[in-house]
C-alpha cells in the first residue's frame, strides 16, 4: 500500500495569485492530520481521511475572511494534485511535491 505520509511542497491557484505552501500529512488507518502552512498563517486539517491513495480534507480559514476550505487531492508516486473548494470564489488548483 503506498504512504501518502509527508510533507509536500505545494502551490494552491487562488483569486489572489498562487499561494506557496507546506502541506503535511501524517496517516493513521483511514485518516489523517496534518497542517498546510503558507504566508497567511498555518491552517489545521480537520476530518481528514484517507481512501487509497485519495486525501480529503476539510481547514477552517480566519484570514482574510472566515470560511471552511473542503480540499481533496490524489497522491501518485510523490505528487500531489488536488482541489480546495474556495466557498463563494470557486476552486482552486493545488499541486504538491513531496520532500525527499
């Protein structure tokens, strides 16, 4: 079974420009936990879990506004490439490369 453990180096396509950050994941059975760190702050996952090699997750977002990120992204190999549902403003293309 492959591990979609690890801390992967990603860029989120948001209305306000591409948005570097670190997004870790830490398995445990059908569910994970983990941070996605960037410029605006570290946001913790909440429900996380794991379906093969499919993550979905929500972060609960205070800056600039508040509102609940639903994400979901596929790991193949050390790549990862998901969607945050971004409320009102759409979705927003996350791609990720985990570090070695």
């Amino acid at each position: 079974m492959a591990t979609v453990d690890g801390a992967y180096d990603c860029v989120t396509k948001t209305p306000m420009g591409d948005q570097s950050s670190v997004f870790t994941v830490i398995s445990n059975g059908d569910s994970f936990h983990g941070t996605n760190a960037g410029a605006m702050g570290s946001l913790d996952v909440k429900d996380g879990k794991v379906d093969g090699n499919l993550l979905t997750w929500k972060m609960e977002m205070t800056v600039p506004m508040p509102m609940t990120l639903e994400a979901e992204a596929v790991v193949e190999g050390d790549t990862l490439t998901g969607t945050i549902q971004l409320g009102a403003f759409g979705s927003a293309a996350m791609t990720g490369k985990r570090r070695a």
